[in-house]
C-alpha cells in the first residue's frame, strides 16, 4: 500500500495538469468561437442580454427557460452567450417561440427563432469568417424534422409535399460547405419556408444568394460577416399552402440583413450594415439595389429588431443608411 501511494503522489501533479487542460478544451471547444471585439452588454439598451435573466443553464437537448426566452441546443454550448452574439436578432422570446441553437463539433452553425403556433421560423442567423469557409462537402444532407423542437410543433416532410412550392433553405446548403455535418444541419425543415420555384432556383432572391456567397463571403470584403435571412410570418404577412400534411405558413415577402466586419476600419468600429427586401413572386430583375433598404427600414417592415447586440452608439450609426459602394450595388 505504501508502494502504490507512493507512485500515485509522484505522477498526480502531471495527471491533474493534464485532466484540468483536457476539460479546458473540452469546455472551449464547446463553447462559442465568439470572437466578437465588444462587449454586447456595453451602452445597450435593447440587446438580447436583458430577456435572459441571469441563469446561464445548458440545454444539452433540453428546452431550458432563461429569463423570458425558452432555447434549446445539441450541447452544453452557453444558450445566453449565443442570443448575444452580433449575428442574433432581438429574441421575441415568452411561450410561443423557441430560440434553436445548432451546433457541430466546431461550434456554433446556426441558430433560428422558431413560432409554435404557426409552426415556422422567424428568421435563421449564421456567421462567416476565415473559420467556416470553404469546403467542398457537397449536399450531404436529407430533408427531415428538427429533432430539437417538440414534435407537437415540428413541421413534416408530408407537410410540404405537393404544396406546389419547394423547400426553400433560408440559409442555404451552399452556405455551409467547411464540413458533412454542418452542411447536413441545414436540411432541417425548421430552417425551411416554402418558395416559389420561380424564386427559390432563380430570379432575384436566387441571385442574392449568390451574391452574397461569390463577393460578400471573400476575405478581401470582410473579416467576420453576420447574416439574417427570412420570410415575414408576422403581421399577416403571409398566406398558407396546403400539401399532404398540415397547412404551412408561406410568407409574403422574404429578407437578408447583412453586418460587414472589418478590423482595418475605425469608423463605426469597422461595421456597416445593409438589408433586402423582396416581394415573395417569380421575379427575373437582377438589379440589386432595387431592393436594397437601410436596416432601420428593413425593421420597420419586418418587425425584426437586428443587431440589437450592437453598442446603441454603433447600431445606430449603421442602421440608419447603408453604402452602395460598400456593398457593390452601383
């Protein structure tokens, strides 16, 4: 017995060493990549740190409370740390809407805002930088419900059979390229709202997306750069569509806002902010600046507040007005 404690007091220090970096890790690479360079919680009045409470509990599959929002994730990611990132909208938060987190092993892929009642998402909020582009990991995904949300108001692949319309990824499949299961995540049908063919595989709203992956995603435009995008289901905006399931919501109008991050910018703190807004309808114009607004004004006719995770002095500046220079829209 001595012998063995002996042994165990020599090699404990490097165990110990080893087990508290190991769990260091572990945490880290669970956690956020959140490399944001303000603090959300600096001169902010609307940011999304208020509605949280002051619990920071994990879900780890779970729906869990925090303050008034009701989120969920695959892991034990920080949910608070999450809803206050740039790229994540002024939660509407209380009983009839979850904020859906989800996550790879390389962290944090996206996150929506999903309706019970209606059975659709407000809007989906993603991130590009250096980190998560790139790849080449094709359509590795099949079309299926979104085992975070409670089956009772999940939508389902019945649902949006024979609706005549497609299922129209909001972030799309080319948006998340880096890695299999990434780019699998985003064939959830929460982060799908029915389209028009016409719409949804070409016309405007087609060729906004490529736009927004072929010069907005580049190195040389952006350091980090925050994306909304979705279809209106609030304030009567939208009709329904009936397949072989339930009745799904079908937006009237659908969206971007876009945050540009750069490092090598002083003003604003190296942010600029532009927003689209498009009637949802077969549409073959490729003039981007038809439909460009300011965000403030994408706001007002969203009912969405962006960015609200902004220092007030910041958002304020860019959401009043954008650049078309900036943005290549000339």
């Amino acid at each position: 017995m001595p012998r063995h404690a002996s042994n165990t007091r020599r090699h404990f220090p490097t165990l110990n060493i080893s087990l508290i970096m190991g769990l260091m890790l572990f945490f880290v690479s669970c956690d956020i990549n959140n490399d944001d360079d303000i603090s959300p919680s600096t001169g902010n009045a609307n940011g999304n740190a208020a509605l949280l409470g002051t619990s920071n509990v994990r879900s780890n599959g779970s729906v869990v409370k925090l303050g008034s929002v009701n989120a969920v994730s695959e892991g034990i990611i920080s949910l608070r740390e999450v809803a206050t990132r740039m790229e994540t909208p002024r939660l509407k938060g209380g009983n009839d809407n979850l904020f859906v987190v989800h996550t790879t092993s390389d962290g944090v892929n996206y996150c929506i805002e999903w309706n019970y009642a209606l059975r659709a998402q407000r809007w989906s909020a993603f991130r590009w930088d250096k980190s998560n582009t790139g790849g080449n990991a094709g359509y590795s995904g099949e079309f299926r419900e979104d085992p975070l949300i409670p089956e009772t108001y999940r939508t389902t692949l019945d649902d949006h059979k024979s609706n005549g319309h497609d299922r129209g990824h909001i972030i799309g499949s080319a948006d998340r390229q880096r890695t299999s299961e990434a780019n699998s995540q985003t064939f959830y049908l929460s982060n799908m709202q029915p389209q028009l063919n016409a719409f949804n595989a070409q016309g405007i709203w087609y060729e906004l997306e490529i736009r927004l992956r072929s010069t907005y995603n580049k190195d040389s435009f952006r350091d980090t750069l925050y994306v909304v995008k979705g279809g209106t289901i609030d304030n009567g905006n939208y009709t329904w569509v009936k397949g072989r399931g339930q009745a799904l919501v079908c937006p009237k109008y659908f969206f971007m806002a876009l945050l540009r991050k750069r490092n090598d910018i002083s003003a604003n703190g190296g942010y600029a902010a532009v927003g689209f807004w498009m009637k949802h309808e077969s549409n073959t114009d490729s003039t981007f600046k038809n439909y460009a607004v300011s965000i403030d004004e994408l706001e007002e006719l969203t009912g969405i507040d962006f960015f609200c995770n902004l220092p007030d002095e910041i958002e304020k500046a860019v959401e009043k007005s954008y650049s078309t220079a900036v943005w290549k829209l000339n």
